[in-house]
C-alpha cells in the first residue's frame, strides 16, 4: 500500500486544499456524500448491483430520470422522495458555486494579462515623467505631458484617486463633459463613464500607472526611475512630497541617473527650503500660480486670452518653447533674424554663462552652448529644425 500512500499525500491531498481555499470543496464534498449515500440507500432497498446504484443516484441527482431503472419498494420510493428533494437543492448549489469559480477565475486572469502588459509597457519606458500622486494638480500636468507626447507614468495608492486621474486622461470622457462648457442645454450624461473600473480605463487610457506608495523606494524602482526623466512629487502633504523627493534623489544617485529632474508641490512656504535641501530641482507654489493668474487676467487681460490660447487649446500650432541648441547644430552660428525667417523661431531670451539675456538684438549669433526662450511652431510642425 506505499504506493497509495505517497499518491494520498502527493495528490489527493494537495487537491483537497486547493479546492477547500478555493471555495469549491464546501460545495462539492455534500455532493460526494450524497452520492454515496444515494447509491448504499438504492442498493439496500431494491437489491440493485452497485453500478446500476450508482446510475440510478445520478440521474436522480440531474433530475434526467429515463425510467429505466425506478424504485419499487415501499422503502426505496419513500427514500427517493426525501433524496430527491435534498439532492436538487444540493446539486443547484454546488453548480452555482462552480459557475462563480468559473467567472472570479477568468476574472483574475484577464487582470494578471492586463497587469502583465502594464509592467512590460513600465519596463520598457525610457525618458519618462513619474507622476507621484493623482490630484486636480498632476492631472492637469498629466494633461499637457499627454498632449506634447511625453512619456508618463502614473504612481497613487488611492485606488479612487488613481481611477480619477485615469478618467481625465481619457479624451473622450472630457470632450462629454466640458465639451458644452457654454451650453448646459448639450450637457452629456457622463455617470457611465465615471464608474468604469481601473481595467476598463486601462483599455481606454494608454498610460501606465502603479498602485502603490510613491514614497516607498521599491514603488520608485518598479516605475523606473533608473531611466526616468524627471519626477513629480505632487502628493497630498508637503510630508509626502518631502519622502519622496529624498527618495528619489537618493535612488538616481545609486542607481547612477544624476540628471534625472524632481519637481515638488509646496503647499506651505516655509517647507520650501527643506525640499530644495533634500532634493527638489523645481518647487511648484499652487496657490502663487493662481494668484498670478488672476492677476494677469484682471490688469492685462489679452495676456492671459493670449497664455490660454497658446497654452490650452489643442488646434494652436505655436507654443512657448526651450531650445537648446546643441540638439540644433545646425543653429549654431545663425543669428536671431535668421532663425525667426528660417524656422519661425522668436527667440524671447538667451540663457548664456549662467544669466538670461532678455530680447536679444536682431544679429545676435547663436552659440553652441546657449539655451533659448523662444515663441515657435510645436515640435511636430517642425520638420527642418535640425
């Protein structure tokens, strides 16, 4: 009997806790004992071999009965009512338990393919923006690094919070939504897509995100920060904002990407320096932003028509743009006129020797070192610029 021993242990069970975890054991156990039960009863009563037990057990079970075998003591058809009545419930359990197996395990399959596709998709980004945090702030920055075809990836820990974000990526949800702006008489019902699940956006939405805590070091090396541009620390506390920035500072240093970019939101001024100090290359003050704007609205208003216009409205093909032209040789040693009737570059100011050189004169020549400010056409309506 070693033989049955070692296939007890190694198989039979092993199965059995696969299926008490998984839910179908408490369903299909009754089930077994029922069956046996049915085929012992059958056996005493009317005097039937164990096979034709056993068959007439069955098709009481799946409620088929060909009449072929029918029981004919007085005994056995009292025991077929009662048996009848509890095996249908029994056998109608046990077939929506497996039926709900059945769909959790396409359901989790389909979710690891699509989790599989993601990560690949994370690995082979090179380039990119980590987007730490899903707020109204980072979506709109999302946005516009969308739209100038940046690389981006997105890192939230708030499921609800990375849903949203999801959502204001997808082009046709805004169109529905703000599209009829200035005729609420258009409004669209956009319910149905705000209750789309993270999968469902992830079909609509062509860009990877990471449920997790952006200020974990793990989180950070998942996104790839070893081949990332730059980071955004746009979290929901300067506190976050603050461990993020340490630790994605401190993993380009290690993980040797000293020229990656880390901006961070400061909600609070006085926690400014602190972020510089730990890391930050660019603080972003929200609120100084606003102020600024509603300023430039209220004293200059066809400045702010004209930021609007170039900054937001997808159609206009000019933007404001930095140069650096030794990714332009062939700019080198053009003047400032040339470069506008060439290549319709306005150039605003010249970053040169550490100092900006505001509105350069018309025959200023262009260096191999200087960095431009300049109004030009997009960069895919530029198709000689280099």
């Amino acid at each position: 009997m070693l033989w049955w021993n070692v296939f007890w242990k190694n198989t039979i069970t092993p199965l059995m806790k696969k299926l008490n975890r998984s839910g179908f054991g408490l369903s299909i156990l009754p089930i077994v004992i029922l069956i046996g039960i049915g085929t012992i009863a059958y056996a005493y009563f009317e005097g039937w071999s164990l096979p034709d037990s056993l068959y007439a057990t069955i098709i009481t079970i799946t409620t088929v009965g060909y009449g072929d075998l029918s029981p004919q003591t007085v005994g056995g058809r009292l025991f077929a009512i009662f048996f009848t009545l509890s095996a249908i419930g029994l056998a109608s359990y046990a077939i929506s338990t497996l039926a709900a197996g059945v769909i959790r395990w396409e359901q989790e399959r389909v979710q690891r393919h699509i989790q599989e596709q993601r990560m690949s998709t994370i690995a082979s980004l090179e380039n990119h923006i980590i987007v730490c945090g899903g707020n109204a702030i980072s979506r709109k920055a999302m946005f516009f690094f969308q739209r100038d075809n940046q690389p981006i990836i997105l890192v939230e820990q708030d499921e609800e919070k990375l849903r949203r974000a999801l959502l204001y990526l997808d082009i046709e949800y805004l169109q529905k939504k703000f599209g009829h702006y200035y005729d609420l008489t258009q409004a669209v019902d956009v319910t149905e897509d705000e209750q789309l699940s993270l999968e469902e956006l992830t079909e609509r939405v062509d860009v990877p995100y990471l449920l997790a805590d952006p200020t974990d070091d793990s989180t950070l090396i998942a996104a790839g920060i070893d081949r990332a541009r730059g980071i955004v620390a746009a979290l929901d506390s300067d506190e976050h904002n603050l461990f993020a920035v340490i630790s994605a500072r401190a993993l380009a240093t290690q993980m040797d990407n000293p020229k990656l970019r880390i901006l961070a939101l400061v909600y609070d001024d006085k926690n400014g320096p602190k972020l510089q100090i730990a890391g930050a290359d660019q603080l972003i003050f929200p609120e100084k932003g606003s102020g600024m704007q509603v300023q430039s609205w209220m004293m200059n208003p066809l400045i702010g028509d004209f930021w609007m216009e170039v900054s937001f409205k997808a159609q206009s093909t000019y933007d404001m743009q930095q140069f650096i032209i030794s990714d332009y040789p062939a700019w080198v040693g053009k003047s400032v006129t040339q470069l506008r009737n060439q290549h319709q570059v306005v150039v605003l100011a010249v970053w040169r020797d550490g100092a900006f050189h505001y509105s350069p004169t018309a025959d200023e020549v262009l260096q191999a070192n200087d960095v431009l400010i300049a109004f030009a056409p997009k960069m895919d309506q530029q198709s000689d610029g280099k």
